[in-house]
C-alpha cells in the first residue's frame, strides 16, 4: 500500500464523524481549522485539504490561506471530492465584481442539509478558480432548487454586504413567469399576507398583521391554454416560496409544485422561472438589468409566448 493511500485512510478513520463548522470572523482556513479540530497536528489538517476533503460552502478548497468570511460553512467530508471542470456554464453577466447565471431547474442555489456539493455556489466556485485558485464568490440572494432563472453573486464581500444590507430598497424588479393549473376569475391582482414556517419547514399565510413576515405579489394572467395560464409575477418581498404559497392561496398552484398541493407536471419541473432581476448598484448607483429568456419547456404549453 503507497504512503498516500495510508495517509488517506488514516486521515478517513479521524474524521469520520466530522461535519461542519459555521464561521463567525475573518481568517485563513488553516488557521480555522487549527482552532477547530483541537487535537490534531497541522501535517494532519494539511493532509486533508490536499485531498480535496475539506468544502466552504460545498465547494472543495484545497489552498491553506484560503479567506474564509462571517457566515461561511466549512465541511469536511469522509471522501475526497473531486475537481469539476466548468464548461458551459449558463453565465448571462460577469464583470470584475459580479456573476449572473441563469440557473437551472433543480439545482440548489448554496449547501443544504441533504445536499453539499452539488450546487450553483460549488459550480461558480470551481468556474472561478480555474482562474485564480484564491478567488471566490458571495451569495447575494437564492432561488428555490426548482425553480430557474436569474441568480447573481458576487466576486467581493464589500459588494455582497452593500446589497444585502439594502436589498429590498436597492432591487427595482423581480419578476417571474409562472404557470399555474385552471383559469384565474381575475386576470389581474395582487396578494398579501403574512407567511410563517411551520414544524414540517412549509410556508403558510396568516391574514394577521404581525403574524409572520409581510408579502406582497403582484400578478397578470398573459396567456391562457386550455387547462392552464401563464402569469406574469413580481414580488415586493423575497420570502421563501411566497410565489407558490400565493398562488396556492388563490386556488391555482403552480404546476409541478408537490409541495404546497397536487397539481399536474406536465412539464416534468416547477413552473416558475425568475426571468428579470433589475437593481441599483449600491455603490455606483448605476441601474443593473439582468433577464434570462422564457424556458423551453415553458413553450410545450404555450408555444405561441415570446
């Protein structure tokens, strides 16, 4: 047995009941991971990073000094995760401080507790390095794993801080195109609630005022088919699932949307699609417009839709 293949499975046998850590100020991952794992040797911690076995935020980060921020989440894995080259990434914008990708459908935005690595986080991170093994990227917002469009990061923790201490003021439009089940009797409206999480982590609405967080969606009805209609939405207010959970409010549930009721999927995905994100630049004050093009497999239900 070759020196590397001991020293993996030595290194395995140690951390197999590692997690994850959350980080709560600046430093250099070695150094976290000195403070960290108390008890084990600086070759010990080295050894693991050099076989990909360590992850922020589910991206795999072999280099020592790498910068970690407030909020990250550092992860160690029991097996080596390995390197994936990023070809044809959906990359709408990118500049020196920002990426903007039209993420697809099924794809989660950053980590979660079911899934670490495959992510639009770990997929930008690896585009990212290929450049410059030190650079890395900050989530600015998310989208739900389903649903598909426009998502924004940044390539700075200033930028990233700037907007999301302001987001809500700075962001002028989110809109999305949903498809949902049956006719609406309004063909236009707007919804509000106050939607809280319940013990099964769903999204509920309360006409309360106070009884959870204010959200407001607006909506058109562009197209009707026989079974189904096609909405356009914006929100004034980025809660989780607002969209699905308002439309299941009126009666009509987006299709595909399992979670919140049983509507058909004739699409086989979420019908709902983030198609514009425009904002001011915190900084600069420069308007920022971003859209990404209706699905295609939006078309098999409304073809005639431009």
């Amino acid at each position: 047995m070759n020196k590397n293949k001991q020293r993996f499975q030595h290194v395995s046998k140690d951390y197999k009941n590692i997690k994850q850590y959350p980080v709560n100020k600046e430093c250099e991952l070695l150094e976290f991971l000195l403070l960290t794992l108390k008890g084990q040797s600086r070759n010990s911690i080295k050894s693991i990073l050099t076989h990909r076995m360590v992850t922020v935020d589910g991206a795999p980060i072999t280099q020592y000094n790498f910068k970690l921020a407030k909020g990250d989440v550092v992860i160690i894995s029991k097996t080596p995760i390995h390197k994936k080259t990023r070809s044809n990434l959906p990359i709408i914008f990118e500049n020196d401080e920002l990426i903007v990708i039209n993420k697809p459908s099924g794809l989660l935005s950053i980590a979660s507790d079911k899934e670490k690595g495959s992510t639009a986080y770990r997929m930008l991170t690896d585009y990212v390095q290929q450049k410059d093994k030190h650079n890395r990227i900050f989530v600015v917002h998310r989208l739900d794993e389903d649903t598909s469009g426009v998502l924004m990061v940044s390539k700075n923790q200033k930028l990233q801080e700037g907007l999301q201490d302001n987001w809500n003021n700075l962001v002028k439009t989110r809109g999305y195109y949903a498809i949902v089940e049956g006719h609406l009797k309004e063909k236009h409206g707007t919804i509000k609630s106050y939607l809280k999480k319940n013990a099964q982590n769903m999204m509920y609405s309360s006409k309360k005022p106070g009884d959870g967080q204010l959200a407001i969606t607006h909506y058109d009805v562009l197209m009707e088919s026989d079974d189904y209609s096609l909405l356009d939405v914006h929100i004034d207010s980025g809660r989780k699932n607002q969209i699905r959970v308002h439309l299941g409010d009126l009666g009509h549930n987006v299709i595909g949307d399992d979670k919140y009721g049983n509507p058909s999927n004739p699409i086989k995905r979420l019908g709902l699609h983030a198609y514009e994100l425009t904002l001011v630049h915190p900084f600069t004050g420069k308007t920022l417009k971003f859209t990404a093009p209706i699905p295609k497999e939006f078309k098999i239900l409304f073809p005639n839709f431009n």
